[in-house]
C-alpha cells in the first residue's frame, strides 16, 4: 500500500520534473533576449524614403543601432498604405530580428476597409512593441474660404450642404476619420475628394479646387505662415507644442482627436522577453531630450507607450473606425 507520504513525495517528485524541464527554456529564452541582438535586425517600412514615416524610421534606426552595436537596416517596402510591408513581417521568423514600423493607416484603417486586400489580421498576426511617436491632424483651410475656426467653417457648410469638399489622403486614415466624425457631429454634407497624399492635397488646395483638408503641424503651419492656407483648429485633446495658439477640436465644442501614431510590431509569437527588451532598450535609445527634440522637430510627439498600452491603442483605433463603419459614415472600399 501506497502511504500519504509516499504520494507527497512522488507529487514533489513530478513537480520538480516538470519545473526541470521549464527551467532550461526559461532560461534559454532569458539568455536569448539578454544576447539580443548579436546581428543586424531590419525595420521593415511600407513608405517611401524620405517621407514622415521613413524619417521617424531612421531616427529610432540610428539610435537603436548606436545603442545595441548592431545595424539597424531601414528596408522601404512601399505599397497599399503600408500594408505590403507589413505583410512580410507578419511572415518573418518571430525572433525579433525583422520589425514593422507601421502606423494606424496600416495596422487599423487600411486593414478593417479593405480586408480582402491584406493578408494579415493586427491583433492575429502580430505582437505590439512600442508605439513611439504620434501626430495630431491640423484642419486647415484655403487661405480665400473666408473662415478662421470650425463653426465659421460649419455654418458656410450648412448654408452650402454639398457644396464645400475636403482632400481625403488615403482612406481610413485620421484625415478621413476626423473628417467623417466632424461631419456626424456637426451634421454637415461635404464632397470627398480622394488624394494619393497630403502632397497632391496641399497642391490642390493651393490651388483653389479644395476647400479643407488636414495633415500635421508642419507642413500645415508651413503654410499658414506664408499665408497659403488657414488653420482653423487641431484634432487633440490638447494643444500641439508646434502650433501653441491654435486651438482644439474640443476647445470648439467638438470631441474629436484621432491622431496619426507610429510603432514597432514584431511577428506573432517572437518571444515575450525579447519584445520586452525591445522596447527597454527603446526607452534608453529615444529617451533623452536630445532625441525628444529631433522627434518634435520632424512633426512628431514621442509617447513610448508599453506594449500592454500600444495594443490597448490599436484596439480603440479598430472600435472607432467599426463604429463609422457601422453608423454608415465609412464604407469599405
């Protein structure tokens, strides 16, 4: 007969085999992450070099590599708002060596509009490291409309419904979405008219044949100051530091601020402590003032969000867009 104490003692027993058996993986995935990285790692970029995304790309690129001793190589892959790029990081070895740096174009608009043209699903297919920066979106008209803030705005829309329209650069992206949420608030019917970007945009509104449009502060103050354009509020809870006096959607009576943000996404599966070192050694490379101020200066305000919180990020951004989907304001294309 089998004692109680004999029973303990073969359970401790099984016990310690099991943790014997853990331990070594454990361990090895520690040991893995500590060595991380012991060879160049590619950060995998959907736009074309010298645009917003790319610069942010290769400031975080250059540091991470003064940082980690290894190169960081900024590999353009452009096409379908980023999603190409992404695609074939969602197929990369999960081992932290090929990152996307996406943003919500990629990972939330694009995706949820036109599924049947992404061979990914974010929260399926990928791992969120660190949202680094965002971008808030600055509502600007043209210069001759003959308004200075968004119930000026409003109010000519009414008196015109239909008449007045706005660039669309890229759909499903915080242009887009802020646009469709004006409009549903304010109950206004305005004419969209699509853009490959904000380039072609700004062209169009400069020359008469758009009424508003939206992108960041930069190129949006840029004209402002030359007196091209009118800035006539900014989609943020808060004001943005580039442009101090202009004022929020909120402050106007309108709770809209969909924001542009940039991150880093690791295939689904790349080990937890690697992810975490990632985003650690982020902190340490883009932490300081110094880094703080050239994100500023690009158009940017860096946030270093945790991966808990950037995937919390994604989710919301998914749940507003589904919600304009589901009201009818946005259709898939």
């Amino acid at each position: 007969m089998i004692t109680r104490l004999e029973k303990l003692l073969r359970g401790a027993g099984l016990a310690a085999a099991v943790l014997a058996a853990a331990f070594p993986t454990i361990g090895a995935a520690q040991d893995e992450a500590a060595n991380f990285p012991d060879r160049p790692v590619t950060l995998m970029v959907g736009y074309a070099a010298g645009g917003p995304s790319d610069a942010l790309a290769r400031i975080v690129g250059q540091r991470l590599s003064e940082l980690w001793g290894q190169p960081v190589v900024v590999e353009n892959r452009t096409g379908a708002s980023g999603t190409i790029a992404a695609a074939a990081v969602s197929r990369a070895e999960p081992d932290g060596y090929t990152i996307a740096f996406g943003g919500s174009t990629t990972f939330v608009g694009f995706e949820l509009l036109n599924p049947d043209q992404v061979t990914y699903r974010t929260l399926e297919d990928f791992d969120a490291i660190t949202m680094i920066a965002d971008q808030a979106m600055v509502f600007t008209a043209r210069a001759d409309l003959g308004v200075s803030d968004i119930k000026g705005f409003v109010d000519m829309a009414k008196e015109k419904p239909g008449e007045l329209n706005f660039a669309m650069s890229g759909y499903g992206s915080p242009p887009h979405l802020n646009m469709e949420l004006l409009k549903g608030m304010a109950g206004i019917d305005l004419l969209t008219v699509p853009f490959a970007g904000s380039a072609p945009s700004s062209q169009a509104m400069l020359a008469g044949t758009v009424d508003v449009m939206m992108d960041g502060p930069l190129g949006m103050g840029t004209l402002a100051k030359e007196g091209k354009a009118v800035m006539l509020g900014v989609a943020s809870k808060e004001r943005v530091p580039q442009l101090p006096d202009v004022p929020t959607f909120v402050e106007q009576g309108y709770d809209i601020a969909v924001k542009s943000w940039y991150g880093m996404l690791v295939p689904k599966g790349t080990p937890q402590a690697i992810i975490e070192k990632i985003d650690a050694d982020l902190r340490v490379a883009i932490g300081d003032d110094e880094s703080r101020d050239v994100i500023l200066n690009a158009g940017f305000e860096r946030v270093l969000l945790d991966p808990p919180t950037f995937l919390q990020a994604i989710k919301d951004g998914q749940a507003t867009l589904k919600g304009l989907m589901e009201s009818g304001a946005i259709k898939p294309e």
